[in-house]
C-alpha cells in the first residue's frame, strides 16, 4: 500500500541541493553534497547517505539511508520499499541496495506528488535526518551559515555579521532559483572566509554541473525498467536469527568422544573454587563461546571477585580462562564447543560441554544469541559429519524470496 509524503516539489528540493554542493565545494569539500550526471548526492562518511534523481518524464526519485534513524531497513518483520513502486525507478541501483538492507527510504514525485510505500506504527525511515538540510528555505539558510562558521571556520560573534551572512544566503539561493549563480553571488558568501578560501573557479563549475547557472540545466537520467524478478526479504535478521535458535533448541547433541584431560581445565577448576561465594569451592560457569566473541551468564553459584580488587579483573580472567579450555579442547573433525557449563565443589567438577545444540540453562531471552556468520565459522571448521541438521538455516539465502 502507497501513501503520499508531503515534500518540497523536486527543482526546490533540487536547487537547494545544489546550491550547498557548489558552496561546499568552492572552500574545498566536494563530497559531501555534491552533484554528478548521475544525480544529486548527499554522503556524511559516517554510514548515511542520500541521492536525488531528475528522471525524464518530468519524474524524480529521492532515496537513501540513515545509520541511526532508518529502521525501515531493519523492520521486524521486513518491510519492502519498493512494492508497488513504478517501473520507471532506477531499479539497478535500488535493488542491491534492498538486498543489502542497506535502503532507509524510497520516495518518488510524478503527477504533481511524492509517494512512498506505507510503514507501520513507530517506524521510521531517516529522510528528514539524512537530508534536512534541503526540505525547507529555512533549513538551508541555517546550513549555509554552518558552512561559513564550521567548514569555513570563521567565527560570526555579532548580530550584524551573522545578518550578512543570512542576506548574502538569501540572495544565493534565489539566484538559484533563477539559474543565474554567478561569481558575485558565492563572493558576497564566502569572500569573507580565510582558511579554506573560496576557488571561485570550483564553486562555478559545480553550480554549473547542478545546473543553477545561467545556461545550464539540471542532470536527468533515462527512466529504469523493473527487473522480471528480485529477490525479497522474507525474513528479517531478527527473525533469521531466531529461526536459527529456535532450531538449536530443538537439536540433539552428536555423540562425539569426550575431549581429553588438560591442564586449561584444572587451571579453570582452581580458579573457580578460589571464587566460590560461599567460600566452600562450590561455584558455576555458564559460558558461550566462538571464534570471535565470548559470553558468560550467572550459574547458580556465580563466582565473586576477591575484596579490594579490580572489579573487571574476574570476568577477563574468566573469559580468558575459557577461551583457553576451549582451544586446549578443540578437534579438527567433532569442531568445537558453543555452550559450557562448570560446576566445582571441594572434591570434585562437573562439567557439560554442548557443541550441537542450545542448552535449556542458557538463558534466552529472544533477541540476542550467536551470530549466524560466527556459527558458519564454526561449522566450516568441522568435519562434515559432525554439522548438526540446522546449519542448512544459516544460508543467507534462507531469509529471501523471488518476487
């Protein structure tokens, strides 16, 4: 289902684009906003990025991802941008964008409106934090007195400066608007400035390739064609993930031979009893553990840390210890443990080792758990025979579907 967004028409939208590109790329910094014959782009080199297309026909799309606000591309369950979407979107580069979740927000103008596929309650897509800057007169009024201050690094202390600068603003963008940018305009702005100093040269080539000099027109691109088929996420991450638990849980242990005795399991005996809470060596290790990452829960006899130490030092003993075992324990054909639990008392140690499945003594509380890449490790690593039946749900493929 579409709905309609309420936004700037296109050539406003456009105009203000290219008039911070060209201001941005006159004192030095031509990639952040900038325009090529692909388009207008918008990139913070922190994850987020934006693109504004012209498309013949009078039509114009507006796309992009925000690292922090775009939960869109991480819809649980998964949400498709682009169902329902025109044929004539730039579908090569949509596409693997989509597959990628790498897709915040698809909006389209044709017949006098902007368009877009419909969101549930409390989903956000990240446009107006991506690309603020350019949804209204005032927001690029205040982005161009930032470039001056900020990029430029000249300082406004007084009322009457800080006036010059929003007059000499308001003057650029309405010769934008006209498409008559010339020299004087990006003077009176950034004339002022030291270090960078403005290359007029520059900053009249890019207005130029944004078409916002005289003489000059806006970049369009040829309309797109709808692939016969894409591949669709069926499922979110999230719910890859717990397809994957949910399998775990079920699964049954390979019988394997036990591992041998080693000194790393003593060592992590005798740790444990000399942490004991009750001081009677009774305690209990719960521990996950792969080739990246390892975790530890509270058994029912946690260890403590000793009086007057660092209170992070126990858990980093405790995992290197672990790691250790883990290692010592490893065989190139049965692979390696996931979950481990350790009990010690005085006189003796009680130890279960699960390499198959997830135990019902780990807690879970449904969104965190293994990740899918670190278990494909850790499978890839064992002999065929010793991969229990839910490694065939680790396939990425899994979480798509052809449309």
């Amino acid at each position: 289902m579409l709905t309609d967004v309420d936004l700037p028409a296109p050539g406003l939208l456009w105009t203000r684009w290219a008039t911070l590109a060209a201001t941005l790329t006159g004192i030095g910094y031509a990639d952040v906003w900038y325009v090529d014959e692909r388009g207008a782009h918008h990139d913070d080199h922190g994850g987020s990025w934006a693109r504004l297309a012209l498309v013949d026909g009078a039509r114009a799309v507006l796309y992009g991802y925000d690292r922090d606000h775009s939960s869109t591309a991480e819809a649980d369950p998964p949400l498709d941008l682009l169902t329902g979407a025109p044929d004539w979107l730039p579908w090569d580069d949509l596409v693997p964008l989509a597959e990628a979740d790498r897709l915040g927000f698809v909006v389209w103008h044709a017949e006098g409106r902007w368009s877009r596929v419909r969101y549930r309650a409390g989903v956000g897509d990240g446009l107006a934090d991506n690309v603020g800057a350019v949804l209204s007169h005032e927001n690029t009024l205040r982005e161009l007195a930032e470039i001056v201050e900020e990029w430029g690094q000249h300082e406004l202390p007084t009322p009457a400066e800080r006036d010059d600068v929003r007059n000499a603003s308001e003057r650029l963008l309405a010769a934008a608007v006209r498409g008559e940018v010339d020299a004087g305009a990006f003077e009176r702005l950034l004339g002022r400035l030291i270090e960078p100093e403005l290359d007029l040269r520059t900053a009249l080539f890019a207005a130029g390739r944004g078409g916002i000099t005289a003489g000059t027109r806006p970049p369009r691109i040829a309309p797109g064609e709808r692939p016969p088929m894409r591949r669709v996420r069926r499922l979110s991450q999230g719910e890859h993930d717990r397809l994957v638990w949910g399998a775990m849980r079920e699964a049954e242990e390979l019988r394997r031979p036990a591992p041998p005795a080693t000194g790393e399991l003593d060592a992590l005996a005798g740790w444990m009893r000399e942490r004991a809470p009750g001081r009677d060596a009774r305690c209990t290790v719960l521990a996950y553990a792969d080739a990246s990452s390892t975790s530890v829960q509270p058994g029912e006899h946690p260890p403590t840390g000793r009086d007057g130490g660092d209170r992070y030092r126990p858990s980093h003993e405790l995992t290197e210890l672990v790691r250790r075992l883990r290692r010592a324990e490893a065989d190139p054909r049965y692979g390696r443990w996931l979950f481990l639990r350790v009990e010690t008392t005085a006189s003796g140690i009680m130890i279960e080792r699960r390499y198959d499945s997830w135990p019902d003594w780990w807690a879970d509380d449904g969104v965190s758990g293994p990740w899918r890449t670190n278990l494909q490790e850790e499978m890839d690593a064992r002999g065929r025979d010793w991969r229990p039946d839910w490694v065939r749900l680790l396939n990425p493929e899994i979480a798509f579907r052809r449309k």
